[in-house]
C-alpha cells in the first residue's frame, strides 16, 4: 500500500471514529471547557459589577433581595439565584459557579443546535468555539447574568426547532419556558425574543405544525409578552428614579459612546459596518480572526438565501435561516439608532454570539466539505490563534492584577497603616468591593443621609464613597474630598486614606503632574487594580497635603 493510501485510510479511520463516539468526545470537549471555566473563576477577587451582584442578593429575606435587584440595569433572576446560592458558599469560585455551570451547558445546547440546523461538521466548529474562544471563557466565569442568558437562549432556539419538527407540545412548552428564564435574566432577551418569534411565524406560515403545537406556541408569546410588560412596569420604566441617575442620557453619551450612533460622526451605514464588525471582534476575542469571520458570516447568510446549503436533521427552509442568523444584529442595531441598547463588540451583545458562531461554522464546514477530522483541525486552530494573541475589551484587569492575593494584601495593609479614628475615602466603584471585603462577605447597608455621599463602617473602619463619582479623576477629586470633609465635619488635620479598586484608577499620576504638593506622592499598590494612598485636610477650599505612609 502506497503511504498516500496510507494517510487516506487514517483519515477515513480517524473521520469514521469521530462519527461513531461523536457524542463521548462532545463530553470531553465540555469536561475540558468546564475545567477551563473553573480554573478561571477560581484564585481571583470580584470586580466591583460581581461584588454589587451580590451586595443586592446578599440580604435578610427573599423580597429584600428582589428589591435590591431593582436598583440593577438589569432583570432579577441572578440576584435571586444568587440569594439562595449563598448557602453553599460565599467564595469568589462559588459565586461564580452558576456561571460556570450555565455557560458549560450553553456550549452542549449551542452544538444541539447547530448540529440540528446545519449537520455535524458545523456543530463540532461551533462547539469548539463555544467552549475555547476567550470572550466565552471569560463570561462563564464572572457574577453576570451573561452565561445565565446564553443558556437560555441557546435552549430556546434549540427545544424550538425541535417542538416544530417532531410536533411535540411539550418541547414547545419547555421552549417557551427558557425564553421566560431568558427575558428574566438580560434585557437583550427582549431581542432574542422578537428575533424567534419573526422566524417562527415564518417557519409556521410554511410548513403548519400540528393545532396543538401553535397553540402552545402562542399562548406562550402572550405570557411572555405579559413578563415584558411587568418587567416594563416594575423595573424599567422605573429606572431613572430608583438608581437616582439619568440612565437614559447616561448610557449613550458616557457609557459604551461608541456602541450607539451619535450625529456627526459619519454615516448610519458606515457605522453600522462598523459596529457589526467589532462584534465580530468580540466574538472571536481576537481583532484579525473577527475581521476575517465577518465575511464568512455574510457568505452564510447568501448560501441560505440562495439555497446552497443542504439543512440536518431539523430541515428548516434554508432561506428562513439566511433570516435568522442576521435579523438579531438588525434588530440591536435599529435599537441602538433609537438610542435603547447598545451596539457593538462588548458582552452586552453577547446574546449574538450565538448567531454569529452559527454563520461561520456552518461556511467552514462546507469549506471542510463536511468532514469532522478537519472541521475540528481548523476549529481548533483558530481557538488556539484566538487565545495566543487574544484581545480584550476596555476596561479590563489582567488576571496577575486580580489575583485574591493582592486583596488581602491590601486589606493587611489597611488594617496595620489605618487608625480607627482615620477615613477611608472611595470612589463609587470601589465602595461595594471594599465592604464585601471589609465586612468578610457579610451583608452590609449604606448610610445615605448625607447628600451626595454613603458610608458605612466594618472591620473597625469608616468608609466614605462619594455617590456619583464611579472613579477619581484630577479634576473631580479635590472636589469631593473638600465636599466630604465639610459635610462630615472633618478637623483641618484629618487623615484620610484614599483606597482604589477597580478598573482604571491611574489617576495619581496626573495628580503628580499637575499639582507640585503631589509630585512625592506615595502610593501603595497590590497590582494595577488596588491602590491606596494618604492624605491630610487642609483649610477649607485649600487642597489636602499628601504624606507618606508611616
């Protein structure tokens, strides 16, 4: 036998076992994704969107929690959950264990669902991605309601598909109920939710499914419709008056700017190109391998329109799918036009992912003209391309920085340097994260009775945060600082210590650049993330004298 037939009879061999243990191998890929989750919910301390997660669930009764939940962007299914998942534990890796575990599963639901819709090639590609790509990674593994959402929506797409193709109320049911769990977890669910519904009327205007099956089917986009209105009427509409900020105006001028279409700055069209490509970004966490997987998406979207891909085991019309996979992105990005949800490469378009893992998958496995030997030699290439040189969107810790070590650090720090008579001053961001730490994980509640501050008081320390500044800048510091020591009545000579945690503290440095009394300034870090340094009251109006540590 000649050694070129000898490499075509192993890689007959090698596709023939992958087909056969198709399924053992999906559990080993999940089992490795699962670990890789763990290893990276694990050793590091909450950021301070995870510490307030829990602050908000971490309360005396049920309705307090959802009541905590309230004063969230966000539903409050995670609080709720996390108000009971407590009992098993308060540490970093067991909080973050929900997330884990929803974003393991959402890798098996996503391969489901692909390999229903476009055959096994595409379902191994895209089970790959899902459980190795570093943007997946990343969301499994934090106290979000991201890998909660994810998920849902993955079960929802797929017990969808297969309540109208094998005619089962019953699936259609358990669909409707993941949506439910979907809508109470992330508002980008509202999205999903008009996505499916668009391509299930579709899909039931060609091919009728037994009476039974739509019946169920629309009696369950009227009580999700009626979970969006009370959502509506408990929570968002309420919004403003309940965080005390102007969400509306604050969302699209402050936060993610880039992520909604402001005048002036180039064409809609342009923009939306743009946008969708950093999602792209996003997906892939690397900037090459998403410019290059945009394409591919919109060559998936021509091949299902134009009917040259041949369905699996769900066959769906193929141009109802070449709907489908970009009638989300369509959707988001008409919302974020309006002003109502951003549009871009961050996880708040991680209900996309999805969608977009969906095209590429499928247009490399007919690139790979379907054999699984080299749909998973090219998935996993790509996985590895993506974490070697992977990109991470701002802002961000390094995990070194992050590390659970470095807390403590600081919290030793704070307690051998401070007196109790001293201050701690915080910023908004560092506040919550400071008490969850400070208080040893126990509940703790804010004193708001003076305006424009909070305080509270654990471990033997008074903390003060000022309410509306969620980091310290030159310019807003001295403001507060002076703020704060009149409204609290601070002496002339008050020792306060300034303590950082979070993203983006680094503004010591310009205070060493623009002000001569701080160019000796000593700052105590634990890593880029905690910083902590001293400074004495001065007279009012005059700026506070920076000293060293004694």
């Amino acid at each position: 036998m000649s050694r070129a037939s000898e490499t075509t009879g192993g890689l007959a061999g090698l596709e023939n076992w992958l087909q056969t243990h198709s399924d053992l191998v999906a559990a080993m890929v999940l089992l490795v994704g699962f670990a890789l989750r763990l290893h990276a919910a694990s050793g590091t301390f909450l950021d301070p969107d995870e510490a307030l997660h829990f602050w908000a669930a971490n309360r005396a009764s049920l309705s307090a929690a959802y009541e905590g939940s309230l004063h969230l962007s966000h539903p409050p299914l995670l609080v709720l959950v996390l108000y009971f998942w407590r009992w098993f534990g308060t540490s970093e890796v067991v909080l973050r264990l929900p997330s884990v575990i929803a974003g393991t599963v959402f890798c098996w639901a996503g391969f489901r669902w692909l390999t229903g819709l476009f055959g096994l090639g595409a379902g191994w590609i895209g089970l790959i991605f899902l459980a190795f790509l570093p943007p997946m990674l990343r969301i499994s593994s934090e106290v979000r309601q991201y890998a909660l959402l994810l998920v849902f929506i993955a079960l929802a797409a797929y017990l969808l598909e297969r309540a109208l193709t094998e005619n089962s109320v019953r699936l259609m049911g358990l669909a409707s109920l993941s949506l439910y769990l979907a809508m109470l977890t992330h508002y980008s669910a509202f999205l999903f939710a008009a996505t499916i519904a668009i391509y299930t009327l579709l899909r039931i205007g060609l091919r009728r499914p037994a009476p039974a099956v739509m019946v169920t089917w629309f009696t369950g986009q009227l009580l999700g419709l009626g979970i969006a209105v009370f959502l509506y009427v408990t929570h968002l509409s309420r919004l403003e008056e309940l965080q005390g900020a102007h969400v509306p105006n604050w969302l699209p001028s402050v936060y993610l700017p880039n992520s909604y279409f402001h005048p002036g700055h180039g064409g809609r069209w342009l923009w939306a190109l743009a946008r969708t490509g950093s999602i792209f970004q996003y997906t892939f966490g690397q900037l090459v391998v998403g410019d290059l997987a945009f394409p591919l998406f919109v060559i998936a979207v021509v091949l299902l329109l134009r009917k040259k891909i041949a369905p699996g085991e769900f066959d769906p019309e193929p141009r109802l799918l070449g709907i489908l996979l970009p009638l989300p992105f369509v959707l988001t990005c008409v919302a974020a036009l309006l002003d109502k949800y951003p549009y871009g490469g961050s996880r708040h378009s991680a209900f996309l992912v999805m969608f977009a893992v969906a095209g590429v998958s499928m247009v490399l496995a007919k690139i790979t003209s379907q054999r699984l030997s080299r749909a998973v030699v090219a998935a996993l290439l790509i996985v590895v391309a993506c974490n070697a040189f992977a990109w991470r969107h701002q802002p961000y810790m390094l995990r070194t920085d992050q590390k659970r070590a470095n807390m403590d650090e600081a919290l030793r720090f704070l307690q051998q340097q401070t007196a109790p008579s001293d201050v701690v001053f915080v910023n908004n961001q560092t506040s919550i994260v400071l008490g969850h730490y400070l208080c040893q994980t126990r509940a703790f509640e804010f004193d708001r009775s003076v305006p424009g501050f909070r305080s509270f008081a654990c471990g033997g320390r008074r903390v003060i945060a000022a309410s509306e500044e969620f980091r310290y800048t030159a310019e807003n510091f001295f403001v507060r600082l002076n703020e704060m020591a009149q409204k609290y009545g601070l002496r002339s000579d008050q020792a306060v210590w300034i303590v950082q945690v979070g993203w983006d503290i680094n503004f010591t440095q310009e205070l060493k650049k623009q002000y001569p009394e701080f160019r000796d300034l000593k700052v105590q870090s634990f890593g880029q993330n905690i910083s902590v340094f001293k400074v004495v009251t001065g007279q009012p109006g005059s700026h506070p004298v920076a000293v060293g540590h004694s």
